[in-house]
C-alpha cells in the first residue's frame, strides 16, 4: 500500500483494485463435505407418524389388546409429530428444528417419489446414486456391477481425492456392486467385510459380526456404524455413504417391533454422527447430510411389509437435507414433488460440482434456500 501513495489518481485506482483482488482471492470459500445416508426401505407413514398401530394390531392378530404391547407403551402418543418424536427423538426434535429440513409428508402436501418401475433396493440405489432410474439394465437386487458410474466415482474423479476420501459403509453386502462401476475406484466396506487398522476393538468387533448375524447377506447396522466412525475419524473422507439397512430385513421378516426398533436405534446413530462432525473444524457447519431411503412399502397393515412393482405405496419415499447452505427447517409444505434421481446431483451440488458433467440426463439438483449472512 505504501507505494501506491506515491502514484497518480487513476494509479491508485487499479492498485487498490489488485489489493481488493488479492484479498478475495485470499478468502477461499471453505471446502465442503457430504455425508449421504440412507435408511433401507422405511415408510412414509414411520418417518412422519411413528408407530403404526394398525399395522401392530394386525401383526398381533385381533385377539390381543395393542395396549398391552410394550412398543405401544413405548411409542404410542395421539399425534403423528408426537408419535415419530418417540421413536425418533434426535432426529426431531433437534437435527430438523436446528439444522434441517424433510420433504415427503403427504400429509404436508409435499412428496417424493422414486421414478424407476421396480421399487425394490438395487433398482433404488442405482437411481439415487446415478441420477436416473435404470429399467432397462438393473432390474433385481442380484449381484451384478453397476453399470454406469456413480457420484461416488464422479466425486472422487472431480476432487481428485485418495479413494479413501469417497467412502461407501453399508450393512447390505450388494453395495460392493453397487456404490461403483469400477472396482477400487473409492472405498467401500458392506456386508461381512473387516475394517481393517491395529485398533483393538475394530478388530473385536470384526471377530463379534461373523458371530451376531442374522441374515446371510448383511450384518447389523451397529457394525456398519463403528467402521463408518472409525473411518470419518482416521481418513477424514469428503463424500461418506453409510447405508443401514436393517429396517428392510425386519420388515420382509414380518416383524413389526424389531422394525421399529431399528429405526430408533438408527436415530441413535445419526445423533452421534452428527455430534461428531459438529465437534470437528473440518466438518462443523461445512457438511451437507442428505437422509433418505431406496424405495417405500406397502400402505395397508396387509401390505406394509412387502414393496415392489406392483404394490401400491412403494412408490413414496422422503429425503431429509441439512446444509449450512440451506435455510429450511422442519418439514416441507405446498412443495413440488421431488425424484430419487435428484440425489446424486444434490449430493455433488453440496460439495460444489455439477453433475451434468458426468450425466446431462440426470435429474437436477435440489435447489437449496441459501440463509441471508
Ligand atoms: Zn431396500
């Protein structure tokens, strides 16, 4: 500055121009992160009503008094907001008051729908983690490699990150075909895979989930949550997935209790998710969350448990986001029905890439309410 004193008028002009430029250029906008996760086939009717006691009637059979059942004693309240905030405390009544917002209530008019035939999880996650529902190349949830890449694999390509960086933890083992079309491009850990590291209880909890398993193909979430922590904590990844999925196996199992009961324990998860990544610089106020599910279920107590091409109700998902950039708190109202395909350019969006770049034909980004600073 002091050598600009000594220059004429319109000197001065352009050197305070370059100063003013250079200070821009100094503040670089903070880098992004993205934590996307997904909750395996959960309805909208237990995301914005909780406890479904039609459902649980029916499950019980007509003989027996639902009164009687401990999740009723648990969950049950006379309202709908009453209710979810009993099965899913944190993400009520804190994440979606303070941080964020949720669209799909019907009730609300507000919807989200997945466009591909299917409604079935393969077919989901190919939607929402391509930008587009793939009819005509993915079709059932057998193990085959997605055939087009993902936003995974656009993020990481985009960024130039370290695969560890792009990290997919799911309890379902299919997402080892699914989270990328090329093989190693980024991390991914599902099903029964070790987390691998020296730290001790990692590898307790390796040895614990090949012997607490329910299912042949996926283990239970809180596997899939540890691993997921440790990693966040060890790589500092920019793109997460964590998908749990428990809530889809207890529901294809008939077992209405321990489907609510994954779904509050998944509650649990996202608040310590969440209380972690606020407890970092690299993440507090610099992560977008983006909550949603592959597909919905059936509408009736006789259909609640099933979901695909021709069961009515499967069609309805929800999709939560919480973003510094995003000022929306609590649920939608009058909104226009959003697509599962707008999930992979959403999630890109968040960390500042257009995903057009690698799919023009994918769906458009969510548009966001920036907050006035
Ligand atoms: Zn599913």
């Amino acid at each position: 500055m002091a050598a600009c004193k000594l220059l004429s008028r319109s000197w001065i002009a352009i050197c305070l121009l370059a100063v003013s430029s250079l200070a821009t250029a100094a503040v670089k906008p903070e880098p992004r992160n993205v934590v996307l996760v997904t909750l395996d086939g959960v309805r909208v009717q237990e995301m914005f009503g909780g406890l479904d006691v039609a459902v649980l009637q029916s499950a019980l059979g007509k003989d027996r008094r639902v009164e009687d059942h401990d999740l009723y004693r648990r969950y049950w309240a006379a309202t709908p907001e009453a209710r979810r905030a009993k099965l899913m405390p944190f993400f009520w009544n804190t994440l979606m008051q303070q941080s964020g917002s949720i669209a799909g209530n019907p009730a609300r008019g507000s919807r989200v729908q997945v466009s591909n035939r299917m409604r079935i999880s393969y077919p989901g996650y190919a939607e929402l983690l391509t930008g587009q529902a793939r009819d005509a190349d993915v079709t059932s949830n057998r193990k085959l490699r997605i055939p087009f890449p993902t936003v995974a694999e656009f993020v990481r390509r985009e960024l130039a990150l370290q695969p560890a960086q792009v990290a997919t933890f799911a309890s379902w083992e299919t997402f080892d075909w699914i989270a990328e079309h090329t093989d190693g491009n980024t991390y991914v850990n599902a099903g029964f895979a070790p987390y691998p590291g020296n730290d001790p209880l990692i590898r307790q909890l390796d040895a614990l989930q090949l012997q607490a398993r329910a299912w042949p193909g996926e283990r239970f979430d809180v596997f899939t949550q540890r691993f997921a922590l440790a990693h966040l904590q060890r790589h500092r990844p920019r793109y997460l997935h964590i998908a749990y999925g428990n809530t889809d196996e207890w529901a294809h199992a008939g077992d209405y209790p321990a489907t609510l009961q994954a779904l509050a324990l998944v509650d649990g998860y996202l608040q310590e998710l969440w209380t972690w990544l606020q407890s970092q610089p690299q993440y507090r106020d610099r992560t977008t969350l983006v909550i949603t599910t592959d597909h919905g279920r059936g509408n009736t107590p006789a259909e609640w448990a099933n979901h695909n091409h021709d069961v009515e109700g499967a069609q309805n998902i929800w999709l939560a986001i919480v973003s510094p950039d995003d000022a929306r708190r609590g649920e939608w109202h009058a909104a226009p029905t959003l697509q599962q395909n707008q999930v992979a350019a959403t999630v890109a969006a968040a960390l500042g890439l257009d995903y057009a770049r690698q799919d023009p034909a994918a769906g458009q980004p969510i548009a966001l309410q920036p907050p006035s600073r």
